[in-house]
C-alpha cells in the first residue's frame, strides 16, 4: 500500500513538471514570436498604424512619414551591425596574436556554435539578426557604404 501511495507520488510530480515545463516553452515561445513580429519594419509600421488609428484624413500622410522614418531605422540598425562586426574581428586580430592555440581553438568553437545557432533562428523565424549583405565575415569598404541603403523595403 505504501509502494503505491509512493509511486502514484512520485508519477503526479514527473507529470506535474512535464506539463509545467510544456507550458513554460510554449509561453517564451510565443513571446519571442511576437517580439520577431513587431521588430521587423512591417511590424514596427503596423504597431504604429494600430496606435495612431489614424484618420481617413491623415492615413496617406502618416503612411509616408513611418515607411521613411522606420526605414532610416532599419539602415541604422544595419549599419550598428555592420560596425559591431567590424570592431569584433578588429579585436580579434588584437587578441589572437596573443592567445595559445586552445584558446584559438575555444574561440572559433564559439564562433562555430554562434552561426550554427543563427542559422537555425533565421530557419525558424524566416528573420535574420543581420542583414543579407552582412552575413559573411568579410565586408569590404565599399560594402559598408553602400548596402544599407537597400535594406527595408515596406509594402
């Protein structure tokens, strides 16, 4: 009798936690779907239409000015990316000279599971924490003065 009352016990909790554990990534998980939504420039535009509800009178002059203005968002947003990649391999060819090669080794581990990881998040989201034009790790000049200008486009 004891033996039952301890395993039907010890079965609620397991089921107890898996249920909590279930509920708790389906809430973060919808969280960070929400916060993709509103961050790309669709999202920011449709956030700031559904705030304003803007009048009739008003809609086409409003629509203009977000579109523009959440585009000079999204190009600085880019190029804040772009420079911290550059400043990022900048203080790698600071440090590398100095570290061993297991510390080179953990580095570019790191670096390795930072893309893996990236990748999986632009799959999952069909978003991307750096633009198109800045995804390799090399960026010349001329790239960084020319592409953002080209990034957003709002339909």
């Amino acid at each position: 009798m004891k033996t039952r009352i301890i395993l039907l016990t010890f079965v609620s909790l397991v089921v107890g936690f898996v249920i909590g554990m279930s509920v708790s990534g389906y809430l973060n998980r919808q969280k960070v779907n929400k916060w993709r939504e509103g961050s790309s420039p669709q999202g920011m535009y449709q956030k700031w239409v559904d705030l304003l509800q803007p009048r009739p009178d008003q809609a086409d002059t409003l629509e203009v000015l977000l579109k523009e203005y959440i585009r000079k968002s999204s190009v600085s947003m880019s190029k804040s990316f772009m420079e911290q990649g550059v400043l990022f391999r900048e203080m790698e060819s600071q440090i590398d000279p100095l570290l061993d090669s297991g510390q080179i080794q953990r580095k570019e581990e790191f670096k390795q599971k930072f893309r893996k990881w990236e990748k999986s998040f632009n799959k999952k989201s069909g978003d991307s924490l750096r633009p198109d034009w800045q995804k390799s790790d090399t960026v010349t000049k001329a790239e960084e003065t020319q592409k953002p200008d080209s990034v957003v486009v709002i339909e």
